[in-house]
C-alpha cells in the first residue's frame, strides 16, 4: 500500500466521526523505483491531504521526507517533486496495519493489500 | 417499489455472504480469467446479432465485445474525455481482477482505486497493474461494497460493472456510491436486475420468483431489484441527469461464448481444477439463461450524476 493509497482511505465504522487519516502501524516498508512524472503530480496535488501524507512518511520511517506544510508553488522545485513522489508512490508498506484514529481498530496489511472489511458490530 | 430479497437478512448472514463471494471469487478467478481473460462481464453486442449464415463468433469477437461494453456504458453516460472534464479519480466497486479499471486508468490517465471482496482477486489485480506499468496510478484493497473506506466525495466517476449482483442491500449498496461521488461525478451501474414492475403488480410472479431463488442459491445473488428501484434510488438520494436503458438483447450473444468456452477441453479441466462450488456455478448458467429467455432478468445499465 502506498502513501497515495493511504490518503483516499478512511476509517468507515459506525459512530465514528471523523475516520480519515488512518494510524500506520508499518511492520515492512520497501521502497520500488517508478518513474517520475511530474505531470501526474502536479495533477494530483491538489487533491492530496499534506497532513496525512507527511505523517504517513514519518509512520514509514521518513520523518524528513517532506516539509511540514506544502503549497502549489514548491512544484515549481525539483527537489520538491522528487520528495512527493517518493513519499506518494515508492515507499509500499508491505506489512502492517491502519488504525482507526478514533477507535483504535486495526485494519491489517498484507502482501501489500489493506483489508477494510467491517465485522457485523461495525457496520 | 418491490423488491425480492432472499429468506435471510441481517446478522451473522452479511458475514457468511462476504465470506462466501469471496471464496467462491477466490476459487474460480483463475479458471474465468483464463477462459474469458481480464474482464469479468458481458460484452456488448449489435442486435440482430448475427444474419443467419454468418460465421460464429470468436474468442476475439468476445473479448472485442467486452471491451465495447465499457466504451458503451461510458457513452451512454456521458462522460467526457476532454481534458478538464475527464474523470481524474475512479472508483471501480467490485472490480474483479482490474480489468476494467485498468482499462478506465489508461483511457483517462486517471487515478483508479478497485475494491472487492476477493484477496485472491485483488492480488491478481496488483499483479496484472504491474505488468501493466500501471502500478503507480491504480491500487487495489479488500473492501466492503457496502461499507466502503473512502471518506465522502471522492470520486469523479464511480464504476460498478456486473458487480451490483452481489449486493444484499440494492439500496445501502447505491447510496454508498452515491456517498463517495464529488459533486458533478457520474455513476455508471451495470447489472442484472429483475424485470420492472408493472402499476398494478406488487411483486414478481411466484413462478418467476421461483426462478430467481434457484438462480441466487447457485449464484451467490442474494437480493434482486429492478431498473426502475435502482432509477428511484437515484431520485430519493436527489442524483441528477438519471438515465436507464435494458441492454438485454445486446447481451445474449455472450451465453454462447460462456457455453462454448466451458465446452472445450480447457475449459473442462480449468472448471475441474478449480472446485466444486465453480462446477456448480457453471452449471447454473443454464437457469440464468431459462431466466433471461423469460425475460424475468434483464440487463441493465443505470446512470446518474451527483450534483454541483
């Protein structure tokens, strides 16, 4: 699962409020090369959540990765877009979880693939 | 509005019904996808079909015609390719092995997300995105139709193409994708529903009921509703621009490719390593065709835009 990924999901159980962004808890992060467009990041960007997406880095072992706050302006920086993208699309938690911000509950990841199914007492 | 829902409903069902689509998806996917390959639906094809005479249709025909059925479904709707109003999010609901969304990511440059049931399917997706150099725009997560893990508004274009089937709450299922469409998305449905009503009928026939209720125990089906419930559906939840066509007749052609694909020998081996539960599934084939040539069960497409 990607960063990417990880700032379209949202904690759906009942009761919960605000369910977005989801903890991470990273078991095992790997990193896959793929190629850069900046294109498609600029395209993206204004749809991402900063927040989230610099806490998913830091979850991911990359506290450094990105600035704290971020506007459209920094896309004109090389330096920015190869941040983004490696926050956004190269790091891959492999094994772990998402948490819930509000409940605590855990939504494993395996081989990559985040499971979001609710139990009967969720939905 | 009638709607024909199975003996069971609510509680440890919803779970054993997951676990049972999931399953049954995690068997069979590898004998569908090499009989049919990627996409897990109908092709779309002219009517008359064919003039009597003309050479049958081939696996390439097929697999022509399942690719028409998404450019169809996506003209029939509306949606734009030009650069501002293209799709830049897309959500396939019940997405199979990514066939189409992968499909959807290419045709828009578009990012996709697919969710569905079936871990064995959702891996074979990220594979075959890979494969693809697609990996970076599409991902793929074991969801709930029914409960999905997006927050509110957002997808440009939400995309369930013969997934719908499988809903035990026609409703919950529609309001779901209407919940997470951005203002100004479209919602394309494609699926089998059970014919209309008509003013004076409260519900289906006991016969054609009968018919229905054989067809969801193989099929893992569970609830059926009609075009017309999902086009009101639309209506309540104040969706816009709401169209629906019957695209039964140009369906029908695809059943001979089914037949015929189980018929060879490599699809007799493919079904027979796959398991008993897709054996039956096949077998099942003949009640859906007995339905459809009843015309209890029409093939719909259903399409609405959320407001500004």
């Amino acid at each position: 699962m990607r960063l990417l990924t990880h700032n379209m999901l949202s904690s759906n159980i009942r009761g919960v409020v605000n369910g977005f962004p989801l903890g991470i808890e990273a078991e095992k992060v790997v990193e896959r090369e793929v190629e850069l467009s900046a294109e498609f990041l600029r395209g993206v960007f204004p749809k991402i959540e900063w927040g989230a997406l610099v806490a998913g880095a830091r979850a991911l072992g990359h506290p450094d990765l990105l600035p704290g706050e971020a506007d459209a302006s920094m896309l004109a920086s090389d330096d920015f877009l190869r941040r983004f993208h490696r926050a956004l699309l190269q790091l891959h938690v492999e094994e772990g979880a998402l948490v819930c911000p509000e409940t605590g509950r855990r939504f494993p990841i395996n081989k990559g693939i985040p499971n979001m199914l609710l139990h009967e007492d969720e939905v | 509005m009638a709607k024909l829902q199975r003996g069971e409903g609510e509680g440890g069902d919803l779970e054993k019904l997951r676990k049972g689509i999931a399953e049954s998806y995690d068997e069979s996917t590898g004998a569908w996808e090499e009989l049919f390959g990627e996409y897990i639906h109908r092709g779309f094809y002219d009517t008359p079909s064919a003039a009597p005479g003309a050479a049958p249709l081939t696996a390439q025909d097929h697999r022509r015609a399942q690719l028409r059925m998404i450019d169809e479904a996506l003209a029939f709707a509306g949606v734009s390719e030009d650069p501002e109003k293209k799709p830049k999010k897309i959500l396939d609901v019940g997405c199979g092995i990514g066939g189409d969304t992968l499909c959807l990511a290419k045709k828009y440059g578009a990012q996709c997300i697919g969710i569905n049931l079936s871990p064995v399917q959702v891996k074979r997706a990220q594979e075959l995105a890979q494969a693809e150099g697609l990996a970076d725009k599409v991902s793929f997560e074991v969801a709930d139709a029914l409960n999905q893990p997006f927050p509110d508004g957002q997808f440009d274009l939400v995309w369930s193409l013969e997934s719908g089937e499988h809903m035990p709450d026609k409703e919950k299922f529609f309001s779901e994708m209407a919940r997470v469409a951005a203002p100004g998305a479209t919602i394309i449905l494609v699926t089998w529903c059970h014919r209309d009503l008509s003013p004076d009928e409260e519900s289906l026939r006991p016969d054609e009921m009968k018919l229905l209720n054989k067809i969801s125990d193989a099929h893992l089906l569970p609830a059926w509703c009609s075009a017309a419930d999902y086009a009101s559906f639309a209506k309540s939840l104040k969706l816009e621009d709401i169209r629906r066509a019957d695209w039964s007749e140009n369906v029908a052609p695809f059943w001979s490719a089914a037949v015929q694909s189980g018929m060879t020998w490599r699809g007799i081996i493919s079904l027979l390593k796959s398991g008993w539960k897709t054996i039956k599934t096949a077998l099942a084939v003949s009640l859906l065709i007995e339905g459809y040539n009843k015309k209890v069960i029409k093939y719909n497409i259903i399409t609405c835009r959320k407001p500004k």
